[in-house]
C-alpha cells in the first residue's frame, strides 16, 4: 500500500468527497484521450482522473476528518485477485465507456463495498455501481452504445481518493494491490 497525500488550498470553498476506484494504466489512458478526441468531447476528465468508480460517499461541505481513515482501515483488510478488464463500448450517454460483461469485476466491487459497509461507512443514497469510466460531460448522444475496439488491462491495484469538488483535484489517500495469482497458460 502506497499514501501520497498533497496538501489542498486552505479555506476553499469546496465540497468534500470520498471514493475509491481503479485508475487505468498510461497506455489505456492514452487510448481513452484519443476516444476522447475522435467524439468531440470538450469538457474532458484530465487523464490524471481517470477511474472507474467502485464506492463512493455523499459529498461533504466540510472534511469529515475522521472519514477518511476508517475507510483506509476498512480497505486495508479487502484481500482479491488482480483480474482483466476491458472497456468495449461508449455508455449510454455518450460520455463514458462500460465494460464487456466483468463478474470478477463485480465480485471485487463487492467486496470493496462489503469492508467499507461492514465498517459502518455507508455509499452515496442512491448510488448503485454502474461500471464506466467518464470521459467527459458534454458528449454527443449520437455515439451512445458504439462498439469500440477493447481498451483492456489487468486490474493489479486501486486507490482511496479524496475529491475536492469544484476545484477537480484527487489525493491519493492509499492504493492497495491485488493479487496476482500465477497463469497456468
């Protein structure tokens, strides 16, 4: 496990938000900038926050400063296996890409969301995983549900993230790995 904390500006006026998520590699982030670029998006996710979200908070007016460590606590006893993913089309709004048909996926989001309710911390009223990774805000529906040639990797870590909401900046407050069983083939 790895913690890299930078300091946010003091006294903004921003919201508070928690979430942990799968960063994709350099090389699958370039593939999503050009799918980026190749559907018009102009309100682009920076490829510094790209993620496919696997919990997430309410958001916050204030640091809840105490949040932040019990979900540390609580991922520090997830145990799973790294396992392959691949993005094959763009979502159903136009300004995400989703996931072929993923149950080891599933399974680790259940249990990342198993250790954080067990610990009493609870997800966003509402919220329901819906695997994407958001690409940006502005999308033309017209590339709703496209085929895309795969943007595959393994799932070898995931991070705790605190969002700063309005001001788009992410500290990393912990990244875990998975897992990596030996291939037979």
């Amino acid at each position: 496990m790895t913690v890299h904390q930078p300091d946010f500006p003091p006294g903004s006026l921003a919201k508070h938000r928690y979430f942990v998520a799968l960063r994709p590699p350099a090389e699958a982030v370039a593939e999503m900038e050009r799918i980026q670029r190749r559907i018009a998006i102009a309100d682009r996710v920076a490829p510094a926050r790209l993620h496919m979200t696997l919990f997430i908070t309410e958001d916050y007016e204030s640091e809840p400063s105490a949040l932040g460590a019990r979900m540390h606590a609580a991922l520090d006893r997830v145990r799973a296996d790294a396992f392959d993913l691949a993005l094959d089309r763009i979502g159903h709004r136009g300004g995400s890409l989703v996931p072929a048909w993923a149950p080891a996926l599933r399974r680790f989001q259940k249990s990342v969301a198993g250790a954080l309710t067990g610990a009493g911390i609870a997800p966003r009223k509402e919220w329901a995983f819906n695997p994407h990774v958001t690409l940006g805000y502005d999308a033309l529906p017209a590339f709703a549900g496209r085929p895309i040639d795969p943007i595959a990797w393994r799932a070898q870590d995931f991070v705790l993230i605190h969002s700063l909401l309005r001001l788009t900046m992410h500290r990393t407050l912990g990244r875990w790995q998975l897992i990596e069983q030996p291939r037979l083939l």
